[in-house]
C-alpha cells in the first residue's frame, strides 16, 4: 500500500502530526480519511477551518496555513502495528522535516504521537513547556479516532485552544510571544 505524501511548506501556522496513515487513507491517498475518524469535524468546530473540509481536500488546508505528517508514514490498521524500528526511524526523519520547515506550532495528534517523539512517559494535553525541538511551540492535542472515548466537547475544547493561539488570542503559559 502506498504512503501518503506529506503537504509541507515553511513556516506554516500548524503542523499536524499523526501516528501514521489508515489503511483507508493509503487506499485513497488522502489524511484522516476513515470514515469514523473525526479530524475534519474537529477542525471545524474548534475555529480552525471556516468550513468542514473534507479528507480529498486536505491539501487545500495548505492556503490556511496547515500541513500534515506522520511520525511514521506507512498505512496499518493501528498503531501497534507499527514496528519500533519504524519509531526509531520515523523519530528522527520528523525532526528534520521540524528542523527544515519550522512551522509555529507542531500538532501531535494523539498524546502517544506526541511520546513516541519526545521519549517522555507523561504528558499534558496542549502547549508542551518544553519542547524538544528549539523554536518550535509544541501542542498536544487528543487522537481524532472514533475509538477515543473523551466526549467530543472536550476534544474540540482542547483543539480550540490552538485556534485562540494562531490568532493571538490565547496566553501560552511559560511562552514568550514576542
């Protein structure tokens, strides 16, 4: 099955990182693209898309200023079926594809993304007080899977977060926004 290629640019607003491609999106070539997956939703009721966009779309989400990755990029049923060499790998190709693109805030879309990259064994839902890549404000946001059993309020509620900071809205604690 096909990887799904990554939509990258420099200095994008939001960087969202996953675990790695659904055996759907590798059928289709697009991110977050199972049907029982709620990113598209959350991204909109969160403030972060004017509208609700579609997975066949996500490359549209460049003009907004979002992209989008995987800690590893080959498609699987589920996360434990990624290997640890695949980790191991796939750790040190996104802090370089962080490095080269330096985009304002990296998104890690599930806490054990978001582990699996930084080593740490405890984490907290968003802005990370310190990050593991210089420069780079780095959030962590609940999995958008329907298998995640956190009341969707909640999920848009921490998503929303992000919304109120690429708009200079929220106070990043121990930031400094200068």
């Amino acid at each position: 099955m096909n990887e799904i290629p990554d939509h990258l640019d420099y200095r994008l607003s939001i960087l969202f990182i996953g675990f790695n491609p659904s055996l759907r999106s590798g059928e289709v070539g697009h991110h977050y693209a199972n049907p029982r997956n709620n990113f598209w939703r959350i991204l909109h009721q969160s403030g972060l898309t004017p509208r609700r966009y579609a997975a066949s779309e996500d490359r549209d989400l460049l003009k907004l200023g979002y992209g989008f990755t995987n800690i590893v990029s080959r498609p699987t049923r589920g996360a434990e079926d990624i290997t640890r060499e695949e980790y191991k790998a796939g750790r040190a190709l996104l802090r370089e594809k962080l490095q080269k693109y330096q985009p304002q805030i990296a998104c890690f879309v599930g806490k054990g993304v978001y582990t699996e990259y930084s080593g740490r064994q405890r984490v907290d839902w968003g802005f990370q007080a310190e990050p593991v890549t210089e420069g780079i404000r780095e959030f962590v946001a609940p999995s958008s899977s329907g298998l995640v059993r956190m009341p969707m309020e909640e999920i848009v509620g921490i998503y929303h977060q992000l919304s109120e900071a690429i708009r200079g809205e929220g106070a990043i604690e121990g930031e400094d926004r200068g």
